[in-house]
C-alpha cells in the first residue's frame, strides 16, 4: 500500500434507493480489502520492537514454507 492509499479513508455513497444495511455492508467490505480495520487493531497496543521483528519472521518463514 501506498503512502497516499494508507492516508485516504474509505468512503461509500449510499444510492437513493439503497438500504442502509446494503451500504453499510459495502462499506465494511472496502474497509477490510484496503486493510484498514487489521492495521488499527494492529496498533491498538504498543508492540515492543523485539515483539515486532519476531512476528515479521515467522511471516517471513511462513511465506517462504507456501
């Protein structure tokens, strides 16, 4: 993802005849495929730099496994 991509938000224009339920749905699709809510729960809590590097490892191990 881009810088400029991470700094937009996601937006959803509700059609006039369109449920709120619909557009909300929409909405929570854009947000998850731009990875939006995962980084916000990411930085929920401070995550130590040690804690940091062990997880971008086993990514990495695990990527390299596939």
């Amino acid at each position: 993802m881009s810088g400029e991509e991470a700094r937009r938000l996601a937006e959803v224009r509700v059609g006039e005849n369109e449920s709120f339920e619909s557009a909300l749905r929409r909405f929570n699709k854009k947000i998850q495929q731009s990875g939006i809510l995962a980084e916000a729960r990411r930085r929920e809590h401070y995550e130590k730099p040690s804690v940091k590097r062990k997880r971008k490892e086993a990514k990495k191990r695990k990527v390299t496994r596939e």
